[in-house]
C-alpha cells in the first residue's frame, strides 16, 4: 500500500493546538498563549508514546497484482501510523477484496488495525462484510463485530456471533472461518442456526 503521509507538526502539540496557534498568530496574541501556564498541560510519557508518527486524513490505497490488475483497494477516514510497532489504526475503514472471476467482496468496520508486517487487517464495531450475486451466485451479507482479514491467503475469521444473510434465507453461528476467493468456503463454529425463506409459488 502506497499513499502521501502527512506528518505529526511538532512533536509536543496536538492539531489542535496548531489550530488556536494558527488562530492567536493571526490575531496578535500567540505570545500571550504561549505564555499562558493553564492553557495546556503537556502530554504524560504514556500519552507521548502512542502519539502516531504521522496521520493521513482521506486516506486511499490500491493494490495490484503483476500485471496491474487490482487486487484489494482500502479506504479510510482517518489513518494513524506508529512506525515502531509497525501498526497503524483507521477510522471508518472500507476494503474492496477483487476477485479474479466474479464480483468482489466489500468490508466495512467502524475502526481497523492493520498489523506488523500487513498481511493481517482487524476490523472492530459493526462489520459487514458483503459480495454482490450474478447469474450464478446469489449476493451475500455477513454482519458481525469483529473480522480478521488475512488477504495473501484470502482468508477471513471471526470469533464472535455472525449472520450471514442471502436473500430471503439466514444463518447465525457463535464463529466463522471463510475461504473468499472462488471457489467460496466456510465453515461456522458452535450450532448454527439456519432459516430458509419457503419458495414462492404463483397462485392460479
């Protein structure tokens, strides 16, 4: 993944204090709050240490393959990098998994890691992971509250309760692993639970 990092501006303030800096500058008194001892604490040793070492805003990468086809593309609100521990947090992520034949899967989460050495992404706080159907495959919705992505093994799991929806047809399970790339494979942990819609027939 490839994308313009945009700094950390100083190592000791916040963007919000560049912001009131930028503000008081513009007004004259920026020496005046700079001065001022019960404007801003500076931060604990363990509030300095988890400051990320940049933050891109918007943040939108594309992978492809060797002959330039895409392969996952990952949208952000918001990413935080920490280069020392190799992980970086994201806000709202959004991930694209392209499929060689057929449609590809869409997740979404409220926040996500993406962990040392990037193979493993972790999506937290109303996942949906989703595939649009064809004429052969029937779309499908899977919702939970936490998924791990393993991308080079086209792989995903999760611990935690999982729906999986198609159509008029659901099943719930206390656990999932899933084989995304075609052909598809899963198997769910725990008793499932499984509603299947009856077939509609047209009345004479």
């Amino acid at each position: 993944m490839s994308d313009a990092p945009r700094p950390q501006r100083g190592p000791g303030w916040s963007w919000s204090q560049w912001a009131l800096g930028a503000f008081f500058a513009a007004s004259g008194l920026l020496s005046w709050w700079l001065l001022d001892p019960e404007t801003s604490d500076p931060p604990s040793e363990e509030q300095a240490r988890r400051l990320p070492d940049y933050i891109v805003t918007a943040f939108t990468a594309l992978e492809t393959d060797e002959a330039g086809r895409p392969k996952r593309r990952l949208v952000a609100d918001e990413l935080r990098q920490f280069v020392a521990e190799d992980l970086s947090e994201l806000d709202q992520p959004r991930i694209t998994l392209y499929q060689e034949n057929g449609e590809p899967w869409q997740a979404r989460a409220a926040t996500g890691l993406i962990l040392p050495g990037g193979e493993e992404i972790q999506l937290e706080g109303n996942v949906e992971l989703e595939r649009d159907g064809n004429a052969t495959d029937r779309a499908t919705h899977l919702e939970t509250e936490l998924l791990r992505i393993f991308h080079t093994r086209g792989f995903a799991e999760t611990d935690r309760a999982i729906q999986v929806s198609s159509e008029q047809d659901r099943l719930i399970a206390t656990g999932m692993r899933l084989w995304y790339d075609d052909p598809v494979r899963a198997l769910f942990d725990g008793r499932a639970h499984i509603y299947i819609a009856p077939e509609q027939t047209d009345t004479p």
